[in-house]
C-alpha cells in the first residue's frame, strides 16, 4: 500500500526543494478522489525555466525514472519533471505563468469546490476514473457540461456557490427529467 501522499511530499522534503517557484499541490490525492494509478501532482512557476530545469535535476535527478522534457504544445512553454518514489509517480509542472493563474491550479479549485458543495459527485468521479476517464473529463461528464472539459470547467469558476448547486442537483436528476 502507498504512503500518503501528504507523508511523499514531506519525506522527499518537495516542498521545500521547490520553495522558490511558488508550488501549489494539486490533483486527485489531495481531492480525495485517488485512483490506484493516480500521482502527486506539483505546479510551480518561474519568469527562468532554465533555472527550474536545474533544480529539478540537482534535487531529484537520482529518483527512479526521471525525465525532464518541455511541454510547447501548451499556450505557455512548460517543463515538466516527473520520477518515481515510495511507490508514487510525482510530476513537477512549471511555468512562467503565475501558479494560481495556471490551469491545473484553476480546474483543482472549481474541482473542489464542487466536491464540497456535492460531496455525493465523489463517488461518481472515482468510478469513471477507475474506468480510465480523466478528472476533468469525469467531472464534465457527471454534471453534462457541453464542449471541451477543460474549458467548461473553467467557465463555472465564477458561478456563485448558489448557481453550482442548482447544477449540481440538476446533475442528479435522471436526464429525462432534467428541466
């Protein structure tokens, strides 16, 4: 059985390796909506990947599986970190983007705030991830949100507590029903 995530981030001292580049934990584990295949996912950010690029190597190039590659397929050049330890896949993120201003910071504030204010979506969001179906996507899908998951996700990180509510309960009526 796997450590807790909270006990990884601390034993490999991540948060302190990292403490210059803003790190934000996200994702499925500190959701408490872990799969068996899920990982500990760390964003930071820098105006000098470079320097992230170091870092990363000095503290956790000697880690199981470690690689380092760039992500440009996204709208801000990214690099990502990712290696093997105490039984965890750990991928580091960064950008020159400011961290609370990143995706993957934004898709884990709306995903939990919809786990609060529904705390009955969990079990529906572990099943399809279990199913092999991505977070976002899992969450898009229990709630019937049109278009890309990614972005739709986005566009409920204004709505007021109230209006997620109301959608979130008309995501539990059967789809016949739904007004």
């Amino acid at each position: 059985m796997k450590p807790c995530y909270k006990d990884v981030i601390e034993t490999l001292g991540l948060l302190r390796h990292l403490a210059t580049f803003n790190p934000i934990v996200i994702g499925t584990p500190p959701l408490g909506i872990a799969t068996e295949s899920s990982d500990i996912d760390i964003v930071c950010s820098t105006p000098d990947l470079a320097r992230f690029n170091d870092v990363a190597v000095r503290a956790f190039g000697h880690r199981d599986s470690f690689s380092l590659r760039a992500a440009e397929h996204l709208h801000d050049p990214a690099v990502i970190a990712s290696f093997s330890a105490m039984g965890w896949e750990i991928e580091l993120f960064c950008q020159r983007r400011a961290t609370e201003d990143q995706w993957g910071v934004r898709h884990f504030r709306i995903e939990d705030r919809l786990l609060t204010l529904g705390p009955h979506l969990r079990e529906q969001v572990v099943r399809l991830k279990r199913d092999g179906v991505k977070t976002e996507a899992a969450f898009a899908r229990v709630l019937a949100l049109p278009g890309d998951p990614y972005e739709a996700l986005l566009a409920l990180e204004d709505l007021a507590d109230d209006e997620l509510r109301t959608m979130i309960e008309a995501a539990r009526m059967p789809r016949g029903a739904r007004p």
